[in-house]
C-alpha cells in the first residue's frame, strides 16, 4: 500500500474508534436524561441531553428528547427549535416532528400545527401505527381550534421546513487532533497544507480547517475554491492543497448538482453571515454539505446561549413543593392575537415562573378550571367578560374565586377595550367596588410604599412610565404606582402640563373577601408592566396572602368586599365626578329608575330596547347596538335612547315584549344603521341663542350663511343637535335644504359659506343630484362637513360610499366609545386652540385616512386599525369634515364650528413645528456600532431636523399620527423578531398611509435572507430578493425614479462607486434609484433583469425605501434625505 494511503487509513481508523467512544459517552448521557425525564426533573434531563450534543454533535433523536424537555419545562420556542433541527438531521424522524406540532399548537400556529402533524399521521399513524390515538386525537384537537381561530401566521417555507421528502442534511465531524485544534494567528499555514510543516505546534500560522478548506483523511485542508472550480492560484500559489486524492468518497463536491449549488451560494454572498447560510439552507438543502461546519458552529452556539440562559433562570429555586402542579389561569377571548403580540414578554415571563394556561374560545373550559384547587392566579387580559352577558358564569366563578382568597388581575387588554361606562358597572356589580375609569394619558410613576403589594414585592420596577388608563375613587393604600413628584403629561401633542390631580392611579389593587383583585391600565405592554402584573398574581417575590375581610365600612365602599345591596345594584348612586379645570370632559351620569332591576315590567331599562306607544297599546322592539354615554333620559345611539342600567352588555336582542313607558309614533323608523328605533327623549324648548351653551367671547355674526342638510329627519336632528345650530346662528345666518331642489337651490348663492349635512338622506339614490352639486361646491373651495345624524342612522356600506364621492379614501370603521384627544398638528386645531384637548366620546369612526386628515384621535386604540373619530382634509381650496359624534357632546359644537371656518375669527399664520424622524434600531447603546456606521451621518441629520433614537415601541407608535414625521429609517432586522410584530405591523401601516419607510445601514448586512424576502412580499406584497454583488460596482442615477428631481436638488452625484453593497431583484427599472453600469448579471433588460442597491417606490398612499450600504456616507446621507423629502 502506499504509504500515503496508509497513513490515511490509519487516521480513518483512529477518527472511527474515537466516534466510537464518544457515541458510547453519548448514549450514557442521553440515558441519565430519559431518567431525569421520566421521573419529572425536566430540567435535568436538558443538561444531560445538552452534554450529550456537546460530546458527539446533534444527532435527530439527541435534539428530539431535548425539544421534548425543554416543551416540559415550558421551554416552548426552545422546544420548536430542538425539534426543527433534529428534522434537517433527519426530516422522516416523525417524532420531532410530532414534538414540534404540539409545540406550536401551544404558541397558536394551528396551520403550521396541522401541517406537521398531518405529515405525522399520513407518514405513520396510517402507514405504520394505524391505532395511534394520541395523534389523531391530537390532529383533531387542531383542527377544531383553527376552524374558530386561525391562530398566528407561520409562513409554508419555515412551517414545512425540513420537507418530509428532503435527504438528511449532511453534518459535520469535527476532528480533536492537535493540529486540527492549532489555530496560530488565524491565517492557514501553506507549508502544512503542501508538503507540511515542521515547526508543528510552535508555527504561527493556521493548520486548523476554516470556511475556505475542506479536511481530507491526510488532515490537509483542501481549497473550496478548487472544489467549485474558481481559484484563480493554483497548486503552486494556493494556500490551500489542491489533492483531491483523499477527501471521503462521500462529500458534496462529488455531486454536480451540490457544487452547482454551493457556487452560487458563495457568488452571491457566502462571507455574510450565519443568518444567510440558515436562510439560504431551509430553502435549498443541497448546499448542506458545503456550509455543514458553519451550520454545526451555529447549532453549537445556539444550543449553548439557549442552555445558559435557562440555567440562569433556575438559579432561583421554586416558591413551594407544588408549583409544579399550580397554573396561572389566562382568560383572552376576544383579542388573543394582540396579547400574545404585544404583550409577549408577559406570557414569556410567567410560562418561566408557572405552568399556564389560555382558554380563549370555551367557556366552559373556563369555568372548568376556575373550579380546579391548584388554580394559583387569574389574568383576564382583555375586556369582554365585563361586556358580553353569556360570561356571567365565568364573572360569577370570578367573583367566587377571589372571595375565597384567589388572585386576579385584569390586565393585558383589557384597558384598551372596555369604555367607562362599562367598566365603572361591572366593577361595582360584581366586586362591589367604586372604582371609576379616571384619566388617559403617559407620564412616569413611582411604587407607593403605602401599598401591600409593594411592600410585598421589592423587586417591582421602582419607576416607570407608561401610557395609561388610570383609576378613581380608590382609597390611597389601592394604588400601587402613583405620579413621580412634579410628574409632568408625556406627549408629542400636548403640551407638557403638571400632573395635578395625584389621586388616580394606573396600577391598583383591593381586597374582596379573602381575595385580591387588581387592575393594570397600561394601554401598551411596557415591559416594566410585566414585574407590575406578576406582583398581583402574586408570582413575583412573595404569593398573595389569604386573608379574612375586615368589617365593612358603611360610610365608604373603597373597601368594599361583594355588592353594595345599598344602591340595589345601581352604580350611579356615587357623587358625580368633577370636571377638570383647563379641559372639557364630559361624564353625565344616569339617574336610573330603581324600580328598573326589580320590576317584571321595567323592561325599558334594559339594554337592546325602545319602547313604542302606537294606537294598538305599547310594545318593545329589538334594536341593533347598545352603547353610549348616561343621561336623565338615558342613553342615546342615533334613533335609540336607551337605559346605561343594562345587563346585556351590548349583545343584539331579539325578544319582543309589553312595555308601558310611553314614546310617540313619529319616532319608529325602518331604516337599518347603528340603531333602529327610538324612545323619545324630553323635548327641548328652542327659544333662540340663550337656549344654546352660553359663549362668553361668541364672535360677531360674519357675512353669508351655512347651509343645514337634512333631507330625512330634520326635525329629530334639530331636537338632539339644537346647541350646535345655536352655535352656528351666533356666527352666521343658517338656511336648511330639506329636499334636493332646495339644496340645488342654495348652493346657487355667493353668499354661501358652508354646508353640514346633518341626516342619512344624502345617502339615498334619489338624493345623488344633491350630493354631487355638494362635491362640486367643496371642489371650488367650500367647506363641508358630515356630522349631526348622518353617522347613526347611516349603514357602514353607505358611509363609505358617501366618503368616496368625496374622492377620499376613508371607510366606516368601529363604533364604540373611546376618549378622543385633539392632533395638535392638524391645521385646523392650530387655528383653534381653544377646541377641547381630550374628551369622551361616542362615534362611529373611520379608517383609511391619510396621517395628514387626522384631527382627533381615537385612544386606546379599539380595533387593529388605525381609526377616528374627527377628520378633516384639503383638497385645492376647499375643505372637508367628517365628525362621528352620535349623541351630539358638548364639545362637537366648537369642532363643527372650527370646521365651517366660524371658530376663530380669521386664519393665522402659524409657524411650522420641527421636522422630525425616527431611526429604529436595538443597537442604539453599542458604542463602537454607533460611532461606525451612524456618528456622522447623525451630527450632520441633527442640521437640518429633529432626530429621535432609542424609543421605546410604544413611544414609536405614539408618534407615526404627527404630521411632522418625516419618516422612519430601520438600521437593524431585530423589528422582525416576533415581541416586535405589533410594532412592524403599525410602521407597515403607516407606509401604506401615506408615511416613508427606508431600511438601510447594517440592515442589509444582519437580516438573512429567509427573513428578507417574506418582510417585504408578506406586508408590501414586493417580490424582493436580496444578494451580494461585486465590490467595485459603479452606478449612475436613474432618470425614471422619483427621486431624481430631488436628488439634483440636493446636489447628489450622477454616478459613484459603491464598494460592498447588497442588492435587490425582483424590482421593475423605475424602482432602481441608481443603476448598476457595465454589470449584466445586475442589471441587463433585455432578460428584464433589473436589479439595485438602492431602491425607491411606492406603496399605497407612501413610499418604501432600501439601501443595500452600510456606511453612511456623504452621498448615501444625500439619498436618504431625498427619501424622506428632507430637502
């Protein structure tokens, strides 16, 4: 044999027996783990399987017990990733891939959950285990819950990754020879390579393989490059050896297809980094055996910062013997997909601390476990137990619960979508507590030493701000966090007033009977909330004690333990609260008739009814929506005055029944909307301007008149709508157009100077003649406005048809009542400072609007669109409104009169406010990055704007409405990562909106291409691919992009070399900012191949832009400033 390939296979046979010996290390290991397992020390059973991956790699069946520990220990991403790469090891192993389903049932990716346990059950129940009922039972249970909730979106490429019918990915054995281990100064050592090296242990250079080499049975490092065919050196010159003889019959390199595959990998970009070779690996695994050293030093990395941190997290030891056995109760029926996204670190959080579970879509499930002894806490994080009358059980099981020593907290959402109305009753009526929806607005707390929780709870987060729903009427020792000394409103908007009012707290609690309840009103998941929300379940340093109610005090109900049988269940038997000086909010309270809960016949007060007094006798009808603010009369919704006092929560109601309350005939009506019908309120003598709300400073009546609207029911919108007309007649004479020849008529005059339309008539076909003379009128410089009755009595389809005739592009949106603040940087609320800063109110918002149209603001948010109830737009010269106010508040009269131009007297110059922008990044405190890549090009932006960094998402989302936002630059993936969806989703929005949105820096450099093509084609539907081009690549500027005109004002260069930039495919030539010269591969349109590194183009009413460099130099910073029209 010669001698060369004795030496060879003495090696073979030494790396075989050590194999051997680790396997064997291995499978004791992995022994002591399925002990561990078995017994229930899960935690333990992850150290010896991470052990056992240390001595002899990842192998399927390794990860496959460890992706089952780490779904033990409540690991649960852990989980999934242990199981998807015991998959790319071997993708048949049906076990991870089972382990992997149920993994992701838990974190609610049912498609994904039914994708791979249907592979489970067609590949093996059927084939091979035919009475497996676990898996069936299993895939049915999935299959139940995605036909009632279509869980979290997972994409085909990462939910079906590996593929059942994908090979096994080729792995890497890692040699412990010492001169494999030698590394030197990391340069490859060419005598060791050739015809080897002397010096041994003591050279200075590399005998170790790298990226570049392959280890053959000699232990030589043969050249990649020879492997593709590209070395541009040679045996003689190459650093690398260049024998071929005794690589492993086996490898990559004997496949053409695999080599074909791995020169594109490297062409395109194979030094990026290890996100590119994951990215590139789940979409084509026949490049596994070129890059398995580097996916296995990915494998090995991951696996140890999962392994320390859980490590880490078990330092501090369980607080009792049970816990094991204890859960944490989640109730989110409504909007589980927005808790999970925004408040992600909360579940993270206590899935650490405690087993939990989420019941979102059964009721009795939920009764079920509030019943279980070793339930620990309930979190009900969002609101529709307190609105919904099918969850009395659950509120009563509830109530029970905490009476008996049981902790509760609603947090989460829960704030976000419940009004004051509906809070302030299911509080009182089921706790017995008076707590009241106080103020809405961000500022920073303090812990109040006073408080229980806090002395219980040393670990709570000391200071912190948040925007928030806060809490009044509560004793001083309820409230856990209270206002910082000189506590100061936090807003973009407002101005930055002192916090008087230090009563009301966004975080409280309160004993009822044995119990603690609490509440958190955080509105955005400030990650400070999640020690806040821990503390009263009582899982952050000491458990919530059991402790027997003190005697009821009969001069307060602060302390109240159950309902107050001394208002017979009434929750407006309380002392109404006051107004605060310097804002207008409105808060009437209902005087309810307590003859309505105790009497068979009182059915009037009850929620989804108007009672009708005809010539046949009275009846009850049914009526679509129940909502609104409380009244002497009740409440209002369009054509329905309905008692607060009910119990329905807002459910429609289908019942027909005798009633005696009286209500006059004229008031039936048949047209469908947000209500119906109408129970007749107390009539209002007009008796002229004294009549309306007094105006101290009321202006001189100007010239011309406005035009009144109502060609369905004038005389109904006069009654509720009377202060606004009086308003109105105080500034300018006021004409009413009651059919559509009257309307033509009017509009005639030059001495018209605006039109409200006040009813739903406009909407009706026979009125479209009337309605286009008023778009031609708003045309040639008119001001209009929607308000009055039009919002309630109109059906959504209708409202938006009406809009778009308009030529905007708002839709109806939600109709619900929210606290609205004013945009101060609307132009029509800078003319008028005197309009109300915020306000309750009632309304039928819109959605769809341009940043720009947004005049008063809907907070919380109550859907997952953006939505308002105010709007105005400009259009030429003429102006219009939209104003979704349904019971005609107090302060809508100044709106209307701000947007008929009658509020302030004339239009004032007002002074632009500071541009502004924001940079998105999570590498804002690394030094060494900032000064790098972004110290300059900060200086220099800070010249000519305001520039925001380091904002917490919460801040980012508060600030996209500002007219002043220039646009937002995102210079690192980490958005993509999932606790930032809801943030992603909002910045998404806001491009499509009318905003700009421009990725670049190292954004280009750290995403990996498995994340960058569904970010752009998954929210901007933009088939993008991205890819390395060549370093020396010169472009010139692209006359077709928008952008050229700016970029010539700003002097930019016609051409430049762009030296290591990332490029985008899949873009049409007008997207190409700059085009690549004299590079085919990059740019050639006769194969309509285009192909660039900076990108521009429009998406809906905005822009999105790339650039693919990461050093942001003088002509990079002239590109950016273009994009976001810093000129």
């Amino acid at each position: 044999m010669d001698p060369l390939e004795a030496q060879a296979a003495r090696r073979v046979e030494s790396r075989k027996k050590k194999t051997d010996e680790k396997a064997k290390q291995a499978e004791e290991l992995k022994t002591l783990g399925n002990e561990s397992f078995r017994s229930g020390n899960y935690l333990k059973a992850v150290k010896y399987y991470v052990e056992a991956i240390n001595v002899c790699g990842p192998t399927a069946v390794l990860l496959s017990n460890l992706s089952a520990a780490f779904a033990k220990a409540n690991y649960v991403e852990e989980s999934i990733w242990a199981a998807s790469t015991a998959l790319e090891c071997d993708p048949r192993f049906h076990k991870a891939r089972f382990r992997r389903a149920m993994a992701r049932k838990q974190l609610k990716f049912y498609a994904a959950a039914i994708k791979g346990t249907f592979f489970f059950y067609l590949e093996v129940v059927l084939k091979y285990q035919p009475g497996n009922k676990e898996a069936q039972d299993e895939l049915n249970t999935i299959r139940n819950l995605f036909r009632s909730d279509r869980g979290l979106p997972l994409s085909a490429i990462v939910r079906d990754h590996p593929r059942i019918e994908d090979g096994p990915w080729e792995t890497y054995e890692e040699s412990d020879t010492e001169d494999c281990e030698h590394k030197g100064n990391l340069t490859p050592c060419r005598f060791y390579n050739h015809a080897g090296c002397a010096r041994g242990s003591q050279c200075q250079y590399s005998h170790a393989p790298d990226d570049n080499s392959i280890r053959d049975n000699l232990g030589k490092n043969v050249c990649v490059e020879l492997l593709l065919g590209t070395c541009k050196f040679g045996d003689a010159k190459c650093i690398y050896s260049h024998d071929t003889s005794f690589l492993p019959a086996t490898g990559w390199w004997n496949d053409p297809s695999k080599v074909q595959a791995a020169r594109e990998m490297r062409n395109d970009g194979d030094d990026l980094d290890d996100m590119f070779h994951e990215g590139i690996l789940i979409t084509d695994s026949k490049i596994s055996g070129y890059t398995a050293r580097r996916r296995h030093e990915i494998i090995m990395s991951q696996l140890y910062e999962y392994y320390q941190a859980i490590k880490e997290e078990s330092k501090t030891p369980p607080r009792t013997p049970s816990q094991s056995d204890r859960f944490v109760l989640v109730l989110v029926f409504e909007y589980d997909d927005l808790v999970r996204s925004i408040h992600s670190h909360l579940l993270a959080a206590l899935r650490r601390k405690i087993k939990v579970v989420e019941i979102s879509n059964s009721i009795d499930s939920a009764l079920q476990h509030l019943a279980m002894p070793n339930l620990a806490a309930v979190l009900v994080a969002d609101p529709i137990i307190a609105k919904e009358h099918r969850y009395a059980g659950v509120v009563s099981k509830l109530v029970e619960y905490v009476k008996t020593g049981g902790s509760v907290a609603l947090a989460g959402q829960f704030s976000n979508h419940i009004s004051p109305p509906q809070f302030d009753r299911f509080i009182k009526r089921s706790f017995g507590l008076d707590w009241k929806f106080g103020a809405y607005h961000r500022t920073t707390f303090k812990v109040n030493p006073s408080n229980e929780l806090v002395n219980r709870n040393p670990s709570l987060v000391a200071t912190y701000s948040m925007k928030t729903v806060h809490i009044a009427d509560i004793s001083p020792d309820m409230a856990i966090y209270v206002p910082t000394d000189g506590a100061r409103l936090q807003s973009m908007v407002f101005p930055a007033h002192l916090i008087k009012d230090t009563s009301e707290s966004p975080a409280v609690c309160a004993r009822v009977g044995r119990g603690l309840l609490s509440f958190l009103g955080d509105v955005n998941g400030e990650e400070s909330s999640t020690n806040t929300t821990l503390a009263m379940l009582g899982l952050l340093d000491e458990p919530n004690p059991v402790v027997d109610p003190p005697p009821p005090d009969l001069s307060s109900s602060c302390n109240a333990a159950g309902p107050s049988n001394g208002t017979n269940g009434n929750p407006d038997s309380r002392p109404s609260s006051k107004k605060k000086k310097g804002k207008k909010k409105k808060r009437s309270n209902a005087q309810a008739n307590p003859q309505n809960e105790n009497s068979g016949d009182g059915m009037e007060g009850r929620s989804g009814y108007a009672v009708l007094n005809g010539n046949s006798g009275n009846i009850q009808l049914a009526t679509d929506f129940i909502r609104g603010p409380r009244s002497q009369w009740g409440e209002q919704t369009g054509y329905a005055y309905m008692s607060e006092d009910d119990e329905n929560g807002g459910e429609e109601t289908s019942e027909v029944k005798k009633s005696s309350r009286a209500v006059s005939e004229q008031e039936i009506v048949a047209r469908s909307g947000y209500a119906r019908v109408c129970e007749e309120p107390p009539k209002t003598e007009v008796t002229g301007a004294a009549s309306g709300t007094e105006r101290v400073a009321a202006a001189s009546r100007t010239s011309g008149f406005v035009l009144v609207v109502a060609l369905s029911n004038y005389d109904m919108f006069m009654r509720i709508h009377t202060e606004q007309i009086e308003a109105i007649k105080q500034k300018a004479e006021v004409k009413s157009a009651l059919t559509p020849s009257q309307v033509l008529e009017h509009l005639k005059s030059p001495d018209i100077r605006g039109v409200y339309i006040a009813d739903e008539g406009i909407a009706r076909p026979a009125n479209s003649q009337a309605l286009n003379e008023i778009v031609q009128y708003f045309k040639r410089g008119g001001q209009v406005v929607i308000g009055g009755l039009f919002p309630s009595m109109t059906g959504p389809p209708d409202i938006t048809k009406v809009l778009s005739v308009f030529g905007v592009p708002w839709k109806a949106g939600s109709y619900t009542r929210t606290l609205v603040e004013r945009n101060n940087h609307h132009e029509t609320a800078a003319r008028n400072p005197s309009l109300s800063e915020e306000f309750s109110m009632k309304a039928v918002h819109l959605t769809g609007f341009h940043p720009e149209d947004l005049f008063y603001e809907q907070y919380p948010q109550t859907s997952n669109n953006w939505e308002a109830p105010v709007l105005r737009t400009k259009r030429g010269n003429g102006h219009f409104g939209y104003i979704g106010d349904v019971n005609a508040e107090e302060e809508s009269t100044d709106i209307i009169l701000a947007m008929l131009e009658l509020l302030s007297s004339k239009r004032e110059v007002v002074p632009d406010s500071k541009k502004f922008f924001m940079i998105l990044t999570s590498m804002n405190k690394d030094e060494e990055y900032m000064n790098r890549f972004m110290g300059d090009f900060i200086k220099d932006a800070k010249k000519k704007a305001e520039v925001l960094l380091g904002l917490s998402n919460a801040r980012v989302i508060d600030l996209l409405p500002s007219r002043d936002l220039l646009g937002i630059f995102i210079t690192d993936p980490y958005i993509l990562n999932i606790e930032h969806e809801y943030l992603l989703s909002k910045v998404v929005e806001y491009s499509k909106q009318g905003g700009t949105v421009v990725f670049g820096c190292v954004f280009s450099r750290l995403v990996s291409l498995s994340q960058f093509r569904p970010l752009f084609w998954n929210n901007w539907e933009l088939d993008w691919e991205m890819f390395m081009g060549e370093e020396d690549a010169v472009v010139a500027k692209n006359a077709k992009n928008p952008l050229a005109s700016k970029l010539d004002q700003l002097k930019a260069p016609n051409t430049f070399q762009l030296d290591g930039a990332n490029y985008v495919r899949g873009i049409t030539s007008s997207m190409a900012v700059y085009i690549p010269q004299k590079r085919q591969r990059l740019w050639k349109p006769a194969d309509g191949n285009f192909s660039s590194s900076i990108v521009y183009t429009d998406v809906g009413k905005g822009h999105l832009g790339f650039i693919g460099v990461s050093i942001m130099d003088e002509n990079i910073r002239a590109i950016f400033y273009s994009m976001i029209g810093l000129i």
